[in-house]
C-alpha cells in the first residue's frame, strides 16, 4: 500500500495524476477462509481491518453483494456523538468518538472527522426536564456535555428561528461530537484491511449457508460456495433476511429512514442541531449542502426510497427552525434501510448458530458505532467470546429482561 | 404515498392511518406454563420478512378500527385488506 501524505499529493500534481494506485485490489473469492463477513458496510469493514490489525487474523474474505458502502454507511447522515443515557451504551460510544478521533492518522486516509458540536434543543418544559437529565447521566457516564440556556444557544446558534412555533428554551452540546466523511470511513478501512491481505469481495450476494449439526460450514453465494468455520454478519437492515436463511429469528424490524441534502450554498451553520421538538436535525457538509433527516418512516420496509409524509414532516421541522432555508431547492433525496431493535440498542454477539456472528440492530445510529463495533466485533470474532464492551448487547437479554432501553433513556433519534 | 383500502370506510391516504406490525402473532398461554424464552419469541422475535408482510393496521384518524392487511416490504403495493379475525389469505407472489 503507498501512503497518502502531502508529498505524495504534490508529487502526483507534477505527475499529472498518474502514479495513484487502486486503494484496493478486486480478487476473485478463494474456496475457503478462516473467516467470512457478510456485508461490506462500515461495520464489516471495520471488522475486517481489526481482525488483522488487532488479532493476526488475514485469511478473511468481505462479501459485499453491491458496492462497498452502498448500504447505510454510504447513504447516512454522518453525525457522530456518545450522548446516550445507559452506562453501557455510553462507554461503548464513547470509545467509538476517541477512535474516530485517532482514525484519519490511523487509516492514513482523510476521514474528514470534524467536530463542530452537536446540539440538542429542547422545544418545551418536558424537553428542557430531559436534557438537565440527559447533562447528568453524561456526567456521571464521563463523557463531557455542557447545558445551556437559551440566550447563550442563540448566541452560538445565530441562525436559530426568533420566533419559531416551538420556543428554543435550552441546548445541550456535545462539543466532542460532530460529522465525518461517510464513504471515506468505509473507503479508508477497506484499503487498511485490504493491504493487509483481506479479500473485499464485492457484487457476491449470500443466498444461503451451509449448517451442519448446529454448526457452521460456509456460505451459499452467487459466485459460487465458500467455505469457512467462523461467518459474521453485517447486514444491518438485512439481518432477519440472512438470519431466516439460518433458521432463526430476530428481535429486528427493517424500516426505511430517509435523508436529504439541499444544494450547496456558502457556510451558514457550524454546528449539528437536533430539535426536540419536532424531532428533525440538520447539519451543513463541507460541500456546502444542508445534509438534513428526521425520524423513520412509519411501516416495515426494504425498499431504498422514503415516502412523502416523513419528508414532508422532515422539511416543515428544518424551516421552523431555520426559516431562511425555506427558499432553498432538494439537491437529492434517499433512504437506507435500517435495523431497528426493541430497545433500541444493537447486538454483537453469538448467533444461535455455532460459529455465527451478529452485528445488527444499530438501526438509525451505527455510522458512529463503526470503529468501535468493528473494533469490539473483531475481538468477538477472533477469541469466540464477547469483548468487554460488548458483553450487554447479547441477544440473550430479550429473555433475561437485561434491555438497555436508549429509546425511552436518550430519545435517541438517530 | 400508500393509499389504503379501510374494510369500513374505503380508500384513505395512509397519513389516516397507523401501522401496528406483524399480524396473527399468537398469545402464548396459560401464562404460568410459558417460558421466558416463549415470552421473549412472542413479545420481541418477528419475521420481517422482505416480500409480503401481513401486518395489523388501525384507521386512527377515521373509523378507529383495526383490520389486517398484506403490503409487499419491497414494492409497499397492498394486495389485500382483510377483517382483523381473518386468517392470513393465501397469496401467490406475483412476479415482475
Ligand atoms: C438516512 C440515514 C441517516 C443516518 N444517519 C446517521 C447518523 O447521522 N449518525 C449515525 O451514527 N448513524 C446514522 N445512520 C445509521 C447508519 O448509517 C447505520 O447504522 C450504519 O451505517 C450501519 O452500518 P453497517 O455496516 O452495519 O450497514 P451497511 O452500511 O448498510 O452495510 C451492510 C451491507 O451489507 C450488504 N448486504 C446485505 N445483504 C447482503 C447479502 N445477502 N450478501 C452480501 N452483502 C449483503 C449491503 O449491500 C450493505 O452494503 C443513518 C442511516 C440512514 C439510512
Ligand atoms: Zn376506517
């Protein structure tokens, strides 16, 4: 792999661009690996790149049955932040922020991870209750959040609505949080996992596995079997689809949660900003475009296209916030599918299959879940049993009643 | 936007309406015979599938009844409404 470095750009300016190699190779899958993971997002590249880094484990093959980070990782909002409530989640998330923080030098690719704050505003008296709430359980949690009064939001926020219909009473920042270049995460982990001898093995689709006596074999694909002892999926919101294939069921609903950018315009907003009030948020890209979203469409779903009442609501939240954009034209809109679990937290874990992995359920919040869970997954992966950080989000809690609820605990949004 | 068919009062924008999941999905019982693991199955476990979905649907802003319907999770087309006591409808996938 040739390092990117600012010489390496300056010599290639001279060179007329011709001496860049391909961040990754194309191979064709080999008949056998130690490990397989299906799906070639975020999650499952990030895994691919600890297993070797971290565990010396490089007879790994990604099955991607599109393009590598086509999926939710490519499609996503990029805001990245540990505002939860439960302890277990915000340690996790949390470390999944200082990774982030590290990744660029780590990857030796520009992830582009900026951390402008990000903001939650509270609209009424129950709001305001929940983010005094939230300010405490992230001081306790460790993770540094400052609450604000209105005049200092306003004074922060200068763009902010004067008389929207829901008032802005109070903020609470995360100064740590913020947005990061999508594609270039699961890019930037690609190229480290492939120069570490990965195989990235993209247009192959898993259609079946191969399970004997509770254990598996290999998987079924479109380029043909492929054997390995130890498989691990990624899929997010085609989790229940592999896992009825296995024979089992999930705790998943798949519903489509849709995002959209405006187009591109000068610098106006340096922040994220989350209404509480109306559930909607927004933050500006490097491009320019106002990248904006809101919550997930209302019925199960696997189509990549979001319907018209979410975006409507979506839009009429954005410009009761910020009249000024209400002029500006929809640059594109789309939708991922997304994983969503009963209590809102993921699984990464054991299946009930021998052998198998779960990493699933991060629903609308897993961009910035990527270093850690494929840090943590990784770990899993390579030693049979649950990294530390990962211990409660076990498929067992559904039985044991051990949920860490961040729905009701965070009203985690996305 | 979907439009649906309500068994009692006709075709409405789906804004009329919510979605209450997976449908037909049986109470386990007596409660002191159930395990936790049955309990877990039937509070959390679903099928979600991708295809045809038969799923429990309430007219809120209308009539304020439930009813069930079929809706494919890829196309969203609905293929069929039916009485919240009737058992799912035989259905050949149609192919595109
Ligand atoms: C509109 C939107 C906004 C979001 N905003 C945020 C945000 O601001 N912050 C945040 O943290 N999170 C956000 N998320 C959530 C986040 O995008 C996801 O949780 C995260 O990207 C999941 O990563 P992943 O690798 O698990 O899934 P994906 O990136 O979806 O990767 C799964 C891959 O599996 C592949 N696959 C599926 N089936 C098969 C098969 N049979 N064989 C082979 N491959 C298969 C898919 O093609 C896909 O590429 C958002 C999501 C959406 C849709
Ligand atoms: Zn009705």
């Amino acid at each position: 792999m040739k390092r990117y470095s600012a010489l390496s750009l300056f010599r290639e300016g001279l060179n007329d661009q011709k001496g860049w190699q391909a961040a990754w190779r194309n191979p064709e899958p080999k008949s056998e690996y130690e490990v397989i993971i299906i799906g070639g997002g975020g999650h499952g590249l990030a895994t691919a790149y600890y297993l070797a880094k971290e565990h010396g484990i490089t007879n790994v093959a990604v099955l991607e049955k599109a393009w590598i980070g086509g999926g939710n990782t490519g499609r996503n909002t990029t805001v990245i932040r540990s505002n939860y409530f439960f302890r277990e989640s915000a340690e996790f998330y949390d470390f999944s922020v200082k990774l982030y923080e590290g990744l660029s030098k780590e990857l030796n690719y520009n992830i582009m991870f900026s951390q402008r704050g990000m903001w939650n505003i509270a609209q009424d008296r129950h709001g305001l209750e929940m983010l005094r709430r939230a300010a405490n359980a992230m001081g306790l949690n460790g993770v540094p959040a400052e609450f604000h009064t209105e005049t200092e939001v306003r004074r922060r926020i200068p763009l902010l609505n004067d008389a929207p219909r829901f008032p802005i009473l109070a903020g609470l920042l995360q100064s740590r949080g913020g947005t990061a270049r999508h594609d270039a995460v699961a890019w930037g982990y690609a190229r480290g996992a492939d120069a570490r001898g990965i195989d990235i093995i993209q247009n192959c689709e898993v259609t079946g596995f191969d399970i004997k006596n509770g254990q598996i074999q290999g998987v079924k694909t479109s380029k043909g079997n492929i054997k390995a002892k130890k498989v691990a999926l990624a899929v997010a919101g085609h989790t229940s689809v592999l896992a009825e294939l296995a024979g089992f069921r999930l705790p998943i609903i798949s519903y489509a949660l849709q995002a959209c950018v405006s187009e591109p315009v000068k610098p106006v907003l340096d922040t994220v900003v989350m209404a509480m009030g109306t559930g909607v948020y927004i933050s500006q890209s490097d491009k320019g475009e106002l990248v904006f979203g809101g919550g997930i469409d209302h019925y199960p779903s696997y189509a990549q296209r979001g319907n018209l009442p979410v975006m409507e609501h979506t839009a009429a939240g954005i410009v009761d916030m910020f009249p000024q954009f209400s002029r500006m034209r929809f640059l594109r809109q789309w939708a991922g599918i997304v994983d969503v679990m009963y209590d809102s937290t993921p699984v990464v874990g054991k299946s009930p299959i021998d052998g198998m992995y779960l990493n699933c359920g991060w629903g609308t919040g897993g961009f910035k879940a990527i270093p850690a869970g494929g840090f943590c997954f990784a770990h899993t992966i390579a030693q049979d049993e649950p990294h530390h950080l990962v211990t409660p989000f076990n498929l067992k809690r559904f039985e044991t009643g051990a949920l860490i609820d961040e729905a009701t605990g965070a009203g985690i949004a996305h | 936007m979907l439009q649906i068919n309500c068994p009692y009062c006709g075709p409405r924008s789906e804004v009329e309406f919510r979605c209450g999941g997976e449908s037909h999905i049986k109470r386990p019982g007596p409660p002191e015979d159930v395990s936790d693991a049955e309990w877990s199955e039937y509070l959390f476990f679903r099928k979600n599938p991708k295809g045809i979905h038969f799923e429990r649907w309430l007219h809120r802003f209308g009539c304020g009844r439930w009813f069930n319907i079929a809706r494919d999770t890829v196309s969203h087309e609905v293929l069929h409404e039916y009485a919240i006591d009737m058992p799912a409808p035989t259905i050949i996938e149609k192919t595109k």
